[in-house]
C-alpha cells in the first residue's frame, strides 16, 4: 500500500529557515568536542616535531611550519564532514511491514473500583500510554465502550494523538448502561476492510487489545468472534482487577448501591476475555498490584508480521558531508605530495 508523502514545497513554505539554513545531522557535539581537544593537543607535539625535524635536517622550521595550517584545515573539514552539515529536505522512501493496533477500553463505570490502584481505569491508561510509545511504526486506533461503543481515534501513525485520546479516558465519557463487549467488537470488525485478510491473503497484520474487568451483559460473542478469527485479527485481552473485587466510589465518599440499596461489589470476570483471546490465537493477561501481563502481551503482539510492506515517502535533511569531506582528502593528498619537495635538501 502506497501513502503519500509530506508536500515538500509545503514544508518548504511552512519553515522556510529550517529549509535553507544550514543544520546539523548530529547536533550532539560533546564528542566532536573531545577529538578537537585531543586534536589541539596533536598540533602542539606536532609543532615541536616540526622543530626538532627542521634542525636534523638543516631546514629553518619556517619552511615546514606552513603545513601547520593546511592541517588544522584538513582537520576542521573532517570534523565538519563528521557532524553531518545538512542543509534543504530531501525525499527518501521508507519500507515497514506495519500493524494495525486496536486499543479497545472499558470505560464503564465499574472500572472506578480501586482495587487496582488508583482505579482499575488509571492503571490501565498508563500501561496503554506505555505501550503507544512501543510502536512508532505502526497504525493505532481507539475504540472506548460501555453501554455503547465509540470510535475515540481512528487508526493513524500520530502517536501524539493517541496520547492525547488516551489522556481523556474518563467513565464519564459515555452514558451509563450495560456493560457490552459485542458492540466494540463489532465496531471494529466494520472497520477491519480488506486490510486484515484471512490466513495467507495479503493484508496488515492486525491486533485488538480489549482492556476491561470483563463484566459483560450484552448478547452472545461466538458469532462476533467466528468473524474476528476469519478475518484474520488477533484479540488481546487484559483483565484489569481482582476476584475479590471492589466497591464502586461516587462523588462525596457515597458508594454506588443496588436497587435493594445494599453497595454494589465489582468483581473481575475473566471468562469473557478468555474466550476472546482463545478463539482468535490471541492472548489473555491479567493486570492488578500482584500482576502485571503487559511486557508478555507487548512481545506477543510486536511478533505479529504484516504480509503487505508499505512504502511510505518522508522528508529527511539533505546531508551534505560529501562536501568538507572531500576537500579535507585533496588537502591531505597535497600534503603528502609536497612533503618531499619541501624536505629535499
């Protein structure tokens, strides 16, 4: 698959400094720093062999002393070749075999329990902001669902975007209702298209990674699932909280009663996100203060090898070494050319 590439005249546009000026491919000069240092030190042990030379050959120093400064040329070109004097934006064609990720969260509001602390909702959204910063190559997506499910952010390389949706994640952000995991699924799977073939189809491999306590009063998962795995998806799942569960805070210190008005106690249900991983070729792992499934998962899912590898065009500054690197080998070979002549007698 072919994704163009940024506008080069538009980039030119937007920053026209940074397309002219000259920059730096390697802006960290404390090691360049270090070998002038050394160098200077070179110049002088140089300067006082110059000497001690010229005497043993019956020359004035004079007469090899004018070398000094076609070498510290010489040097200061290599140096500069070293950094990478870069100047203008240049087309380069990169080549990934990307992944689609689906980020699926539970935003209900049994995910405030703190039996995970500080809430089950905390504690994954910072795994989840961990794990974006794990795949800079690849497409991610947000999907959020309680009672309903939205598309919170559709499948993009902007990782800074991502963050940002995932900085939202509240149990306010949708209306209460039934838990149900069918409807993210499907939403999903709708949006699948023919980038996620089935076995041995060419497509981008593609991953959902379902974050919830499990609780799940929807309809049956089996025919959602049958059309994951024909797909070719693989779903992910992360149980976040404990068996011995949680009751629900309110605002105030008040606690979230039943209709009997006794407090409702949030347990974590790890059948329904079992199922959803068994039935894929997916994964199940648990996240609480005892455990944490996270770096397993990650493994399992970076793994995971597109069979379409995509071209994509980026800009790049225009590395412009060849330059001060080639003066600095003329000067060098007039060095020695004009050595013997200098040092006849």
């Amino acid at each position: 698959m072919l994704r163009p590439g940024p506008d080069l005249g538009a980039l030119a546009t937007a920053y026209p400094l940074r397309h002219y000026l000259l920059t730096w491919a390697y802006p960290d000069f404390g090691l360049p720093l270090a070998a002038a240092v050394l160098a200077l030190l070179l110049v002088l042990a140089y300067v006082l062999r110059t000497g001690r030379l010229a005497r043993a050959l019956g020359q004035r120093a004079g007469r090899l002393a004018w070398k000094l400064p076609l070498r510290l040329l010489a040097g200061a070109l290599l140096l500069a070749a070293w950094l990478g004097p870069a100047r203008g934006l240049s087309p380069q064609p990169v080549r990934t075999a990307g992944k689609d990720l689906w980020l699926v969260v539970d935003v209900s509001r049994s995910m405030d329990a703190p039996d995970v602390a500080p809430t089950r909702l905390l504690r994954a959204q910072a795994e989840l902001q961990t794990l974006v910063e794990r795949f800079p190559a690849d497409r991610l997506g947000l999907v959020v669902f309680s009672g309903e499910a939205v598309v919170q952010c559709p499948l993009t390389y902007d990782q800074e975007a991502v963050q940002t949706f995932l900085n939202t994640l509240s149990t306010r952000l949708l209306p209460p209702g039934p838990t149900a995991l069918r409807a993210p699924l499907e939403l999903v799977l709708a949006r699948l298209g023919p980038a996620a073939g089935g076995p041995g189809s060419a497509g981008r491999a593609t991953a959902v990674l379902v974050v919830s306590d499990g609780e799940d009063f929807g309809e049956n998962l089996e025919p959602i699932l049958r059309a994951l795995a024909r797909s070719g998806a693989r779903v992910f799942a992360v149980g976040v909280g404990t068996a011995a569960g949680a009751q629900l805070p309110l605002p105030g210190g008040r606690l979230v009663r039943d209709a009997a008005g006794r407090p409702v106690l949030s347990r974590l249900r790890e059948a329904p996100l079992l199922q959803l991983a068994a039935q894929t070729g997916g994964q199940y792992v648990a996240l609480n203060d005892r455990q944490n499934g996270f770096p397993a998962l990650l493994a399992d899912v970076r793994a995971m090898q597109g069979t379409t590898e995509q071209v994509r065009t980026v800009a790049v500054a225009d590395n412009r070494y060849r330059l001060p690197l080639a003066l600095a080998l003329v000067l060098l070979a007039l060095d020695v050319a004009l050595t013997v002549v200098v040092i006849r007698p």
